[in-house]
C-alpha cells in the first residue's frame, strides 16, 4: 500500500505567493490599460473616413 508523504510548505510560503500574484496581477491590469490607451489615442487620430474603412465610426472608440 502507497503512503502519501505529508509535506508542507515553509511557514509565509503561501502569503508570499499570494503577494506576487497580486503585484504581478498589478502590473498586467496596468499595462492592459495602457495598451487600450495607445490604442483609442491612435484610432483618434484617424479620420471618419479611415475608421468607416475599418468598419468603426467614431463613437465605438470609446467602448474600446
């Protein structure tokens, strides 16, 4: 019959972890919102023209 070893972690293991998942949750929700950022300034630029060509008019802009 197979024992299963009781192994646990060293104490703070899992407060660390939940501390790095949290700052790294942080920094990917930041640069998510930067990334949407750049992109309705460079859609902004664009005419009414360009955006119907792409097939979106001036308002979707802000629903990105």
């Amino acid at each position: 019959m197979a024992t299963t070893a009781n192994i646990h972690a060293p104490l703070g293991a899992a407060t660390i972890l939940h501390v790095v998942d949290a700052i790294s949750n942080f920094f990917g929700a930041v640069a998510e919102w930067n990334e949407t950022r750049k992109t309705r300034n460079l859609l902004s630029e664009l005419s009414d023209a360009q955006l119907d060509d792409i097939g979106l008019v001036r308002a979707d802009i802000a629903k990105i």
